[in-house]
C-alpha cells in the first residue's frame, strides 16, 4: 500500500481521487502556509474513507496521522458542494461516541 504520509513522494497524492482542486478558506488562513497540509489531510481521509466503510474519528485520525479535530472537520467540508458534496453519514455508537462513513 502507498504511504499516503509520505511527502516526498511526488506521486504520493495527485493520483488519489477526491476533492483536489479544493480552495479553502477562513479567517485565519494562510495559502502559503496552510494549502499543503490542509489539502493533504483532505486527501488522505478521502482516501481511507471512500471505501463506505464505518470510522470513529480516533481510527481515521490514526490511519491518516491528523488530529480528530481536522478529520471531523475534513468530513464536515466534505459535504460542502466546493469539496465534492458527497454523503456523510453519522451513526450513534455509545456514550457520545459516532462512526461516520463517506458515500462516493
């Protein structure tokens, strides 16, 4: 399997299918300094989760190495029509736990 992580692999994230022409932004937001890591986070959790399969955010934070609260807010951009205005679905597990799964 192809080391999503890996950054000096010029291969590494422009033959994963997803969002890649994504334009982020907030108030914040720095295009120099921000652009590679947000797109790249966007691109690993697409890539993990375009197989429908059910996730709590601590197992994608694991596989993609990102903090939960980038995958939660990567799966909330997800559904933003500019980020592909794919299917994101939310499921109750137990004592405020959730498993999400994306729909492509």
């Amino acid at each position: 399997m192809k080391d999503l992580n890996d950054p000096d692999d010029p291969n590494t994230l422009d033959d994963i299918d997803g969002p890649k022409d994504a334009e982020f932004d907030g108030a914040d937001y720095d295009d120099k300094r921000d652009r590679q890591r947000l797109r790249g986070q966007m691109l690993r959790i697409y890539a993990l989760m375009k197989d429908g399969q059910w996730r709590t955010l601590s197992e994608i934070s694991r596989q993609v190495m990102a903090p939960e609260a980038s995958v939660s807010a990567n799966l909330r951009s997800f559904r933003k029509e500019k980020f592909g205005g794919y299917e994101v679905d939310r499921e109750y597990v137990e004592s405020g736990l959730y498993k999400y799964r994306l729909i492509v």
